[in-house]
C-alpha cells in the first residue's frame, strides 16, 4: 500500500508541474497590438506597459483620421495611460483624450492569459456613454 500512495502522489506532482503557470503582472510588460471591431471595421492600437509592482503605467498609441485611416489629423497619436492596476491576472487603466475643448475619458479593464488580452473598453461614446466594447490583444509579430 505504502508503493501506491507514493505513486500517486509522485503523478499529482508530476501533473501539477506540467500545468501552465498563471498569467503574472511581468507578463504584461511591453508592446501589445489592441484591436476592437467597431461599425467602421476593426480599429487597432499599440500599447505600451511598464510594470511595478502592481502598477501599471504606459501609452495607447492610435492613427485617428476619417473613415479608411486618411485625413483629419490621422497621424499617429500617443496618449498616456493613467490610474492603471494589476489584480492577478486582471488589469485595469484610464485613457484621456483631449480634442480641441473635448475630453473622452475611456476605462480598459481585461485579462491576460498567457500571450493574448481579452477585455472591454468603457465610456468616451457619444455624451460620454456608450456600451462596453471589447478589445483583444497581442504581442507583435
């Protein structure tokens, strides 16, 4: 009886040390592609992230302009990110635009799991409403 009791618990550990490790607050750091389906296709960004400790600090950087990517001022535009956390595996950060005498302020808030962000982003619609709308992410290729 003593050679199957550690049998199996040499097999526990051996399947536990194969599992994949939780997703770490490291693991957020650096350069993250973001897309988001939007009526007008799908919008991309790059996004920035330092990490310490459990704070979260960084850049969005979007190309704004008209419909098709051209016009209006859509070059490159990086704002910095604010208010930003790590939780485990869950994130979270404030983004503020200022257009002119506007400001949008958006909520991300999401997950990583392993190499992908899955997540929403919240207010900047029209009025300051709008619904949530999700975002994925991933590193660059």
């Amino acid at each position: 009886m003593k050679h199957g009791a550690l049998l199996t618990a040499l097999l526990t550990a051996a399947v536990v040390a194969m599992a994949p490790a939780p997703a770490s607050a490291q693991d957020l750091a650096g350069m993250w592609e973001l897309s988001q389906e939007t009526g007008r296709g799908t919008r991309t960004s790059t996004l920035s992230l330092t990490v310490d400790g459990m704070t979260l600090t960084g850049t969005v950087t979007t190309t704004r302009g008209r419909r098709g990517g051209g016009g209006g001022g859509g070059g490159p535009q990086a704002v910095a990110i604010s208010d930003g956390k790590i939780d485990g595996s869950s994130f979270s950060f404030t983004l503020t635009r200022t257009f002119g005498d506007n400001t949008i302020t958006q909520t991300y808030s999401g997950t990583i799991d392993g190499a992908t962000l899955t997540g929403t982003i919240e207010g900047g619609g029209r009025g300051g409403g709008g619904q949530p709308r999700p975002f994925t992410g991933k590193r660059p290729s």
